[in-house]
C-alpha cells in the first residue's frame, strides 16, 4: 500500500482520538458550567428569602406578564411619547 496513505490514516486515527477526548472534555466543562449557574440561583433564591412555592408563583406570573427583553428602550420610548 502506498506509503502517504498508510501515513494519512494513521493521521486521522490520531485526530479522531484528539477530537473525542475534546468532545469529552467539553460535555465536563458543559457540566461544571451548569452546576455553577444552578448554584448561583440556589443562592439569589435563597437570598431573597423565597420558598419553592413563591419561585414558581413569580415564574408563573412573569409568564403571564413578561418583562421587556429591553428595558432602556422601553424607558426612551415612554419618555419620547
């Protein structure tokens, strides 16, 4: 078999063991990622004194009634009216 090929193969067999020990490292990163972010909101919750019951109360409500995504244009354009 040709010399270059034998080469290139052996060459993407490497790369695709790089590749997936990447993939894998990113799933970890994704999930310390996510634990963080749920413990910093563990944290404002607890912080503000709210139960279970009034966060899914103030979840519930904010559906309902959603806040502007952008609330200096909102203010600009109350202003200008």
């Amino acid at each position: 078999m040709n010399k270059k090929v034998v080469k290139l193969r052996a060459e993407r067999a490497n790369n695709e063991e790089k590749i997936a020990a990447l993939q894998t490292r990113n799933e970890e990163i994704d999930r310390q990622i996510t634990e963080l972010e749920n413990t910093d909101i563990i944290g404002m919750v607890r912080e503000c004194g709210l139960t279970p019951d009034m966060l899914a109360a103030l979840i519930q409500s904010m559906k309902q009634n959603p806040v502007p995504k952008n609330t200096e244009e909102t203010e600009e354009n109350h202003v200008e009216e």
